[in-house]
C-alpha cells in the first residue's frame, strides 16, 4: 500500500535522481515485500537489480535480473561495492545510525553514482486553522518521537537527511517534498485516495509497532491502548485538514 501511496503522490515516478537510462548494477535497502525491486527489474532489464532486507518476505518467482538477499544494512555489507544506485525507501527515519550508513553507501557507489532515500517527516501540519493544537495525532509523533530518539532512532531526521549527504561526500544533493494528506478530507480524487492510503498506513502502525515504544515512556498497557484508540478516531475525523510532508533526497558521488 505504502507503493501505491508513493506513486500517486509522485505521478508514477519511482525515484527522482536522474541515473540515466542504463544503469548496471541498482540495489534497493530495506526493500520489505521487493515491489520496488521487481518494478525496477523491469524498467531496466539489463541492469542486475537487488532487494536487501532482513526479513525474506519477497516473492519467490522474480525475473532473472533481480535477486533478493536477507541481510542487515547496519553491518558490514556483503554485496558487491560498485552501484550505480543504491535506493532506500521508509527506511532512513529507522535506522541507528544515519550518518554512517550513508557513508556506506558513498563508498560502495561508483564514481558518478546516486544515492535517494525517500522517507516521512513523522510529523502532522496544516494549513487552514482546522487542526487543534492537541490533536491526537500531533500527541502520538511527538510521543514516539521521544521514545524512538530513547532506542537512538530519531524518526523525525527526514528533513535534514540531504546535510547528512553532503557531510558524507556527496553533491549535487536534490530535494523533492510532497504534502501526504491525513485521511480522505481532500476533494481533489487523486490526494483523497492518497490521504485514505496515509490513513490506512497509520492504521497499521497503531499496533504493536507503535505500542511497544510508547512502554518506554512509563505508560501502562491500557492507558496506550485507550491514547491509540483516540488516535484513530483523529485519523478519521474529515473536518482536520491535516498532512504529512513525504522527503525524496538523492545526492550523487563526485567523479
């Protein structure tokens, strides 16, 4: 679904950075279920496409120029060194350490090369009034906001995730934002069928994804579970034009 979201969001567009039409070698981290991977593979069927991930969840048919790998992005990589783009999607904002994972991909990049991450603000705006400053929702980030920063993982580093290209070495840094609605308020077809996929998407992280940080925090079982109830009645409320800001950066490795 997050796929989908994606590409209604950015008019089909798979990635932004401009890699030209024949890449070689293209590997996506963090892949999840490798539908990027796959649509990838057949864009460019001459190119050897790689989904890394830690949970082997991708189908097991694939064309012959895409394999999958279970792997850990965090340690030591042991895939080949000379890509001609490294993608990551909705993985930045979870990882320990940014900054040295995007040093790993400076140096596995052929000179020339681009790297793009494509991640969520983890944070609600809105634009006509119509969203009270104690929201649910904006209670919720900031919430696990705090409790991910307490396992050092600063879901809210989308923004600034083009400094940290630069600091690892790489130009050229481009920056596409889009606004993500929050429910299906929108009376534009295309953002209300977005805002129902986002409403969907956080549906699904109010479980135990969500639950289990929030314990850090010294809450009790039933008071998370009585805060994530008021959480989805906010998701469904049309009278908050609320959004989320969706991150595309991509920075390229001098030559």
């Amino acid at each position: 679904m997050k796929h989908a979201m994606v590409l209604e969001l950015s008019d089909g567009k798979l990635f932004h950075a401009p890699i030209g039409n024949n890449p070689q070698k293209i590997i996506d981290l963090g892949t999840g279920t490798g539908i990027w991977a796959l649509e990838v593979g057949d864009k460019y069927p001459g190119a050897e496409v790689i989904g890394a991930d830690l949970s082997p969840i991708q189908p097991g048919w694939v064309p012959p120029n895409v394999r999958f790998i279970v792997d850990d992005v965090e340690d030591e990589w042991l895939f080949p060194n000379d890509f001609d783009f490294i993608h990551m999607r909705n993985l930045a904002t979870w990882v320990h350490d940014l900054p040295k994972l995007l040093e790993r991909c400076f140096e596995n990049l052929k000179p020339g090369a681009w790297v793009e991450t494509q991640d969520f603000n983890s944070n609600v705006g809105c634009d006509d009034g119509t969203m009270p400053d104690d929201w649910p929702l904006i209670q919720f980030w900031a919430q696990l906001h705090e409790a991910m920063l307490m396992l050092n993982v600063d879901i809210r580093i989308a923004p600034r995730i083009g400094d940290l290209m630069e600091k690892a070495g790489f130009v050229n840094v481009k920056r596409t934002a889009y606004k993500v609605p929050v429910g299906a308020w929108p009376k534009n077809r295309t953002l209300n069928l977005v805002g129902d996929y986002m409403r969907t998407i956080m549906e699904d992280l109010l479980g135990a994804a969500a639950s289990k940080p929030l314990l850090k925090l010294g809450l009790g079982a039933t008071e998370i579970e009585i805060f994530l109830a008021s959480v989805r009645s906010a998701l469904r409320d049309r009278n908050v034009h609320a959004y989320g800001t969706y991150f595309s950066w991509a920075g390229q490795k001098p030559y």
